[in-house]
C-alpha cells in the first residue's frame, strides 16, 4: 500500500515510469483496499499518458469500494476517471457533479482533480453552448490552479475563456487573455513535449483568430505563419484546423496563390486526419481559387467531390443535430433541476434558521420571566419566613399569657375567703379590663391584615362582637383549630359551640347547604 501511495505522488511528473511500475505487479495478490487503489491509479496513469483502458470495469470496483468505505476523496477521482469512458454527455455531467460533490465531503487536500472537474463540466457546457455556464465552470478551474500554481492547467481554462470572449465578441478581455496565455505558454514551453507544442499552436492559432476579428490582418497573418511553423518544426499530427486559419487571412488580402499553397497542404492533412468536415472545406476553398484562376475543370472536380462530402456529412449531422438538441435539452433539465434542489435546501435552512430565532426569542422571554418570578418568589419565601416566625412567636406569647391568666384567676378563686371583697373585686374587673384589651389588640393587627374582609363582616352583620369577627377571620384563613383554641384559651368543645352559634347568627339555623367556612371564603 505505501508503494501504491509513493507511485501517486510521483505520478504527475513520470506517468509513463509508473504505468511500467504498476505493470510490475501480480494484481491477484493485492487485497481489497489495494485493488481499488491499483485501478485508480491505472486509469490515472492511462489518462496522462493520453490514453484509455480497455473499458471502466476495473474502475467501477473501485468506485463500488470507496462508495462503501466512504472514502470521498478516492471517490471523487474515480468518478472523474470513470467520466472519460462514457460517451452520453448527460452520463458525464452526472458523474461529474457527482464527484464534485464527494470531493466537497473529503478533507479537501488536493485540490487538483476538482479542478479538472470543473474544467471538463466547463467543456460539457460550452459543447451544448451554454457559454455563460462554461465561463463559470473555466474560472473556477482558473482559479484552482492558479492558486496551486499549475501553469499548463492554468493555460487550458485560460484558452478555454479565450475561445468564449472571442464567440461573445467581448474583444478586450479576449485580448488580455490570450496575452496572458502566451507569457505563461513561452515560460513553460518544450519542444520535446506533444502535449506543449499543441496547446501553443493552439494559442498562437487563437492569437490569429482574435487579430482578424478586430481587423488588424498583417499581424493575424504573422501569429498564424508563426503557429504554422510551429507545427511543422515540430511535426505535430493536427495540422488541418491552423491550415484553414491562414488560408483565410490570405483570401482576405486577395493572394490566390498563397491559398491555393496552403489549400493543398490542408487537403493532405485532413486526408491524414481522417477529418471529413476540413477536407469539404478544403475542397470548397480550392474549388474557389481555380475559379479565379480560370481553372475550370479542376474547380468542377473540386466542387464534386465537396458536394459528395458535404451530402455525406449533411445526412450524419441532421441525426447528430438531433441528438445533441436532446441532450442539450435534458443537460439543461438537469441543470433546472440542481437550481431547483440548491433553492429548496436555501428555503429548508432559511425555515429552520427562522424557528430556532423564534425558538430562542420565546426562551429568552420565558428565561427572563422565569427570573423575575424567581426573584419574586425569593421574596415572597422571605415574607413568609418572617411572618411564620412572627405567628410561632405570637403564639408562644399569647400561651404564656394565657397560663399567666389562668393561674391568676386560680389564685383569686383558691383565697377568696382570704382576701378582702372589695380587694377580690378590683383584681377581678382588673383581668376582665386586661382580657379585653387584649381582645381588642388582637383584633386591631387582624384588622391591618384583611381590613377589606372585616369591614364587610361587621357591615352585613353589625351584632356580632369583638371574638366572634376574630374567629370567622381565623376560619376564612383555615387556622389550625388548636391554634383558635389557644388564642381564645378554651376547649375543643367550647369552640364547637362557638362556631355553632356564629353559624347560627350568620347562616341561620335551617340553612345546610353552604358550610360556614365557605360562606366566609366567597364574600
């Protein structure tokens, strides 16, 4: 597995000594987590050597397994790999959007594949014409790699850009970019390398197009026979397309025996190429130039075999056109339909961020309540505290002053023969005066209490006295009965017959059907 990781890394630079390297190994042997990474890496290696496997079989195990493994990343790549093996353009977009959305989900440490996702989604779209989509898909590809510094990458988006401002007729930036390309094309260039010396005639054939549109013909015919030089220098295979270039610049200026020169190299090249579609251009153009040659026959044998071509090509390009309207038309259903998963998930997100901020506002409410009745029940706690230790007091006092009344009251009965009557008698109205007004203090803090209560008591009832309005305020307040006893020192029978009679002159003696607590507690 480290070798396997070694040969990744090294693969960029020397895909022809890994592919020899991976060749080398007893693939029967390796196990699962291996394999997989053996066939990634075979097809890695056949798409920089430009070339293809046999078919995506081994590839579709690969993927099988890191879709299982949840290994993102390798996922990624494997689908781009699988992409190149497919020839139905929605097939390749899905596949495409596919990996780079499991490229999102990895931990993003190699940049690279997604930007050559986005570069072949940037093809699909400029292929079906979707020049605006393909724009975006370019930069994006532009902007990866010029972050990573990948120059030959860079010159690919860049020229892809180029060929779509000059379709958009957008000129200026056609020109600052094809600017670009050429000061980054000459630092990189390699006449040893196919793959360099195509994409800078490429550039320099673009540089020529983009000259000639905005009508400066002499310096559009200099780049074109420096590209043309290029290619024959270096013996490259695709010729045809650069030929076509300057035979245009040349019918422009009117040199006939330039075009015809350069008419027949193209015509060689196209035959070479197997390219139907230049080769009926080529006859078209030559079949021109011996007309104003006044070569006629030649110009008849020429224009046959152009209109041959072009029925041939026109039968298979009405079938092709079809085709492609139907993919064009199901890409960009498609595309509908992401717009339309992206604008659900935003509503989705835009829903839920809205609850939970409505969620949060009523928590904060409620928190906040919850505090103010915390602080109010601290407080509340507090009184109640304070006003129970009052009554437990109140209570240990008013005991103790009824023993010392009781014993009193004792005292006198117990030496009545011993003590003068008149002595007797002004002790007697003395404990009379004192319960009294004990009584009435009584009655006075109950009063501070419920005031509201009391007053309405004695207005509907004028008759009842001071100890009678005392015990329906004890009874309205639920008093603990030994508690009423204590504070009017008497028995539990004797507050029976107290509560009976005060009954009696509230209720009446016939009425049974309301107790006398709850009358109390409704007025």
């Amino acid at each position: 597995m480290e070798q396997l990781t070694q040969w990744d890394k090294a693969l960029e630079n020397n895909p022809e000594t890994i592919g020899d390297s991976l060749a080398t190994l007893n693939v029967a042997k390796l196990n699962k987590t291996e394999k997989a990474y053996y066939y990634l890496l075979e097809a890695a290696v056949a798409d920089k050597n430009l070339k293809q496997l046999k078919n995506d079989s081994t590839l579709l195990i690969s993927e099988r397994y890191y879709n299982s493994k949840k290994d993102y990343y390798a996922l990624a790549r494997t689908q781009y790999y699988l992409s190149k093996y497919q020839e139905d353009p929605q097939k390749i977009y899905e596949l495409l959007k596919t990996a780079e959305i499991n490229f999102e989900k990895s931990p993003k440490n190699d940049y690279h594949i997604l930007g050559l996702i986005y570069y072949w989604l940037g093809q699909i779209q400029y292929k079906q014409i979707n020049l605006s989509e393909a724009e975006l898909y370019y930069k994006k590809s532009n902007q990866i790699y010029s972050k990573l510094k990948d120059s030959l990458y860079m010159v690919y988006s860049l020229r892809q850009l180029n060929r779509i401002y000059n379709k958009q007729k957008k000129y200026d930036l056609a020109k600052e970019n094809s600017d670009h390309m050429l000061d980054i094309i000459k630092y990189i260039d390699n006449k040893n390398d196919p793959q360099v010396s195509e994409l800078y005639a490429s550039i320099l054939n673009n540089q020529s197009f983009l000259l000639q549109n905005t009508g400066d013909i002499d310096s559009a015919l200099i780049v074109s026979k420096e590209c043309i030089s290029l290619l024959e220098d270096r013996d490259l295979p695709m010729k045809s397309p650069y030929y076509y270039r300057i035979i245009n610049i040349f019918r422009q200026k009117s040199e006939i025996d330039s075009c015809k020169y350069y008419g027949l190299k193209m015509k060689k090249a196209a035959e070479q190429e197997n390219n139907s579609f230049n080769l009926a251009n080529c006859y078209k153009n030559l079949s021109q130039i011996s007309k104003e040659q006044e070569d006629y026959k030649q110009a008849w044998i020429f224009n046959s075999l152009y209109n041959e071509l072009k029925d041939k090509l026109n039968s298979n390009h009405e079938k092709e056109v079809l085709k492609e309207l139907e993919k064009k038309y199901a890409l960009a259903e498609r595309e509908k339909e992401n717009l339309r998963d992206r604008n659900r998930s935003l509503w989705y997100f835009t829903i839920s961020l809205t609850i939970a901020l409505a969620a949060s506002i009523v928590a904060l409410y409620f928190s906040w309540i919850h505090r103010k009745l915390k602080v109010k029940n601290a407080h509340l706690s507090e009184e109640i505290a304070k006003t129970q230790w009052g009554f437990a007091l109140s209570k240990e006092l008013i005991a103790d002053n009824s023993s010392a009344y009781e014993k009193l009251e004792l005292l006198l009965t117990k030496n009545i023969k011993l003590i003068p009557d008149k002595v007797y008698y002004e002790f007697e109205n003395s404990l009379k005066a004192q319960k009294e007004e004990y009584s009435q203090r009584l009655f006075s803090a109950l009063t501070n209490i419920d005031n509201n209560f009391i007053e309405k008591l004695q207005y509907k009832f004028p008759d009842l006295n001071i100890d009678e309005v005392m015990l329906a305020y004890m009874l309205r307040h639920e008093w603990d009965i030994n508690d009423i006893a204590q504070v009017f020192r008497i028995t539990f029978e004797a507050f029976k017959k107290r509560k009976y009679r005060l009954k009696i002159k509230i209720l009446g003696a016939d009425n049974n059907k309301i107790s006398l607590e709850d009358y109390l507690n409704k007025m």
